[in-house]
C-alpha cells in the first residue's frame, strides 16, 4: 500500500454527500456496489467494510463456544442484580 496515499482532502456535497477519491478506494479495495459501514469513533468518521467488520466481530467471539448466547447470559445478570436491587 506504500505507493497509495494515506490521505485526501474531500468535500462534503450539498445533500451530504462524500466522494472517495479513486486513489485511496483502490487502496481500500472498495468496490462500487460494496457495503460501507459508518461509524463515529473519538471524532473521527470511520468508513469500512461490510466484510471487513463481520471478519473483526467473528475474531473477537472466536473463543467462545457454539452453543453460548451472550444474550441468555445478559438477561441472566440483569435478573441476579434485579435481585439484588430489591433485596431478596
């Protein structure tokens, strides 16, 4: 990647709209048609993947069993302090 920019200046459009300069989607590998997701992290407008955010989530879950549900888990706690907060 060290022959593609690590940055460009863009302009916001009328309706909110920006355009990825072509140097840096290829850099990315962005692709028309590709899914973006956005998100806000410390100030900063995060553009990625679609893939690129499952792959992230599936690592970070990976030692996790099959069969565990985190939200089964979470009600759980959440009736244990409901407990607690009352008093039984």
């Amino acid at each position: 990647m060290a022959d593609f920019p690590t940055h460009a200046e863009v302009r916001l459009g009328e309706q909110g709209r920006l355009v990825i300069p072509a140097a840096l989607r290829k850099s990315l590998g962005f692709q028309p048609g590709d899914k973006l997701i956005a998100r806000l992290e410390d100030g900063r407008l995060v553009l990625e993947k679609q893939e690129t955010v499952q792959r992230r989530l599936k690592a970070r879950f990976s030692h996790l069993r099959k069969d565990t549900s985190l939200a089964d888990e979470l009600i759980a706690e959440r009736r244990e302090e409901a407990k607690w907060e009352v008093g039984e």
